[in-house]
C-alpha cells in the first residue's frame, strides 16, 4: 500500500483481499471514503471474494470459518486501487467555507418582492415580452419567445405577465448583486445566464405540463378499426397546469436544489432568495466538480502512464528473456553437436585401427576415402571447427520445384 498526498491510499488486489478479510466492511468503509455497499460491489467488480453473513459474529465466538482464496485475475499484480478517504470531507469543508464566505444566507438577508404590476422593466424584459405577446401557442398551449436576445420563458398566454414580473424582479437584484447577465444562443432560441465566480449559470421559467388522456381523432378511430393490435390505444395531450417553475440548467449531479416551482405553501414569487442562494451554491459545485474532475483525469493520465511504462519495460524485459533462452538452445546444441562429433571421431579411431590390425586386404584407397569422408562429417557437427563444403549444403537449391 502506498498513500499519495494523505488523501489517495492505493491498494492491490491482494491487498484489498487482506484488509476485507480482517476488519468487518462496515468499518473498513469509512476509512476507505466508500460505503459498505460501495465497497462490497468494488470487490464484486475486481473479482475479490468477500465475508458472507455471519462471518464475524461465527468468528467472535470461535466457530469455524470458511475463507476462499483470492482467485486469479486477468489484470497485472501491479493493478493499483485508489480509494480517496477524504474526498467527501474535503467537499463538505468547501461547501462550509464557500457557504460561508460567498453565498448569501437567504433567511439573513432582505427579501426580495415581487410587484403585482410590470413597472419600469429592463430593455430586455420588454424585447421578450413584445415576442410573448406576438407569438401563437404551440401544441401544449405554450408560448416561447422567437425574437433574438430574449428571455428563457415557456408559459402559457395567461402567466405571461406574471412569468416577467418574477423575471424582472430576479434580473434587476442581480445587478444590484453587481452579477453579470448574459444571453447565450442555442439552437433556435436563447438561454439566460448569469456569472457567478467566473461560472456560468444557465436558468430559466416555465409552466409545469401534465400529461392527460384525449379522445382520438376520425384518423386514428379509423386505425383502431382497421389494425386490431391499435383496438387497446391511448392518446393523450399536455395540458399547462398554471403552476411556474424556476430552474437552473447548470451544474452536476450532485443533490442539490436546482427547481424552485409553486406549490400548495409557496408559489414561486416567495423562493427567488432561496433561488439566488441555489445558483450562488451551483457556481460553487460547478468548481468543487471540476476540480475532481481534473484530479481524476490527472489520476487516470498517471495510471496510463504507469501502465505504457509496464507494457515497455514487459517488452524489453521479454526480448531479454526470448534472446536468452535462444543463446541457451544454441549453447545446448552446439553442445550435443560437438558430443556427437567426438564420439564420431572416436569411432573413426576405432575404425582406423581395427583396419590396420586385422584387416590388412581391404582396398586402402577406399578407405582413405572414408575416413576423410567420415571426418569432414564429425567436423562439420563440430561447432570449433569450420564446416567443410557438402552436397548437402545444396539441398535447399534443388528442392526447389521452379529455377
């Protein structure tokens, strides 16, 4: 095990196996940064057995217990596992002090009103609400501003008044906030946007839509009776609800609040400092993400690194190892090829004498003859000595079927 920076504890597989098997998981969790069920499914996933129910509890009382053993994988011994006990700690400690440094407390400070008529409105609440009013409903029964640089509205004909007030309103303690409003393009129609620490906050109003069941029309009736399998069909259509929702469209998955919408206590106008407290809260998740994000990418950039710098010393290390092993198959050869000529010229000694002590009428010539024969063989299997010319040194040339 090696710790990086007192934050990252880097674990083998084997490691991890040891630690499973010797401290309950639910102990062993925390120190780790996961869960017990985090945990217990990272084991899963890395193929590490883990302690059935009742393991410790048989354990405590001195039953007998069973222990698999760790099961070969197809990932390296040097398979790293990090675990980052103090990411969650470190996120709620920059949560806490931007909390406390940058977001506003919305019970602390001035509430902010809504008034019951439009008065005086920003240029661009009037540009948006000039496209409102021009516009014709879609399917839903809802308008949406088709002018350029406008205001994130969806909303019925009757909340148009009542969606730019509560607009009006937000954009205006915003500047007062000294907040930078921006309008981003999208697609066909414009997103509004305000900066909050350098961060881009999208938000924008719109009216909740429920879904309800219609009657089909003569085209579809005609279907249904002509195809059975659409006898059993349902139609339906999005009808508004009246009720207005505040949302904001950036920042990650993290839990917090991003939809402020009327309910039966609390209609959108009474939530806007909870809303600028949610976007104040965003622009710092958004940064807090970020920075994890870069430090997982940093992570994985070294992981990959290591892993080209195993795969290049493996290559190396394997060329050695092939190198070695053909110098040992060529030692070995060389051996066995210098035996067998040995033994070969010791058997043309022994031919050599029992010629010339018991065989004094065999053809002198031919003999010479073979024993040159006989020992240009043994020299050639003699890896010493330089191989003579033979015919079969032409054997690959005339195997050939082509010339």
């Amino acid at each position: 095990m090696s710790t990086q920076d007192n934050e990252t504890i880097i674990l083998t597989r084997s490691e991890l196996y040891d630690r499973v098997w010797s401290t309950a998981m639910r102990n062993l969790a925390p120190n780790l940064g996961i869960s017990d069920v985090g945990l217990k499914k990272l084991c899963k996933r890395f193929s590490i057995p883990t302690p059935p129910k009742g393991y410790w509890a048989k354990k405590e009382h001195g039953k007998k217990t069973d222990k698999p053993k760790l099961p070969t994988s197809y990932r390296p011994t040097h398979f790293e596992i990090k675990f980052h006990p103090n990411a969650r700690k470190l996120q709620s400690q920059l949560n806490q002090v931007n909390t406390n440094s940058a977001v506003p407390d919305k019970c602390s400070e001035k509430k902010i009103v809504v008034p019951e008529l439009l008065s005086a409105p920003l240029p661009i609440v009037e540009r948006t609400k000039n496209s409102l009013e021009s516009t014709k409903p879609d399917d839903e029964g809802l308008v949406q501003p088709r002018a350029k640089k406008t205001l994130d509205i969806m909303v019925a004909p009757e909340n148009i008044d009542r969606a730019l007030r509560i607009m009006d309103t937000l954009l205006k303690d915003i500047e007062e906030r000294g907040l930078q409003f921006e309008l981003i393009p999208k697609n066909d129609t414009w997103v509004s946007a305000i900066k909050i620490s350098d961060e881009q906050i999208c938000f924008g109003i719109s009216e909740i839509v429920l879904r309800e069941e219609r009657e089909p029309t003569p085209h579809e009736k005609e279907k249904m009776k002509r195809w059975s399998w659409h006898q059993n069909d349902k139609f339906y259509r999005k009808v508004p609800t009246g009720r207005l929702c505040l949302t904001i469209h950036s920042g990650p998955s993290d839990g917090q609040r991003r939809r402020f919408n009327d309910t039966q206590r609390w209609n959108v106008e009474n939530q806007l400092n909870g809303f600028i407290t949610a976007m104040y809260r965003t622009a710092e998740s958004i940064k807090i993400d970020r920075a994890q994000r870069e430090q997982r990418q940093c992570e994985l950039e070294e992981s990959e690194r290591k892993r080209h710098e195993f795969e290049r010393q493996r290559d190396s290390k394997l060329q050695e190892i092939k190198e070695e092993e053909q110098r040992i198959s060529e030692l070995m050869s060389n051996s066995e090829s210098w035996n067998t000529s040995q033994s070969l010229r010791h058997y043309i000694c022994a031919v050599r004498g029992w010629a010339s002590e018991e065989n004094s009428s065999l053809d002198q010539t031919r003999l010479d003859s073979w024993l040159k024969w006989a020992t240009d063989q043994a020299d050639r299997l003699d890896p010493l000595k330089e191989s003579p010319t033979s015919i079969l040194d032409e054997k690959s040339k005339w195997s050939n079927w082509y010339y």
